[in-house]
C-alpha cells in the first residue's frame, strides 16, 4: 500500500491596496478565501490581503 496524494494549490495573497502579489501558500483545495493581515513591503506597514489565483 502506497502512500496517497494530497490535493494542494497554490495560491498567492494580494495586497488590497497596491494590488501586488507579496505571498505565496500551499493550501488544501477548497474552502474561503483567506482575508489575512500581512506586511507590504512597498507601503512598509500591515494591510489586509486576500487571495488570489494567478492565470
């Protein structure tokens, strides 16, 4: 018996404010969007970030 798959994507969080991609997560496939507090480099404070999948 071999080890199973986990079904994983990748998605990217985008700043709300100035639109950059600045993280990627690997995350089981389904569910909400993440809305995560994190650190943007470019406005050098915290903002809120949703996610995103790139095309």
């Amino acid at each position: 018996m071999g080890k199973s798959k986990k079904k994983v994507e990748i998605v990217f969080l985008a700043c709300e404010e100035t639109g950059d991609l600045n993280y990627t997560i690997r995350r089981k496939m389904g569910g909400e969007k993440l809305k995560l507090m994190k650190f943007s480099p470019r406005l050098r404070k915290h903002t809120l970030h949703v996610e995103k999948k790139k095309r």
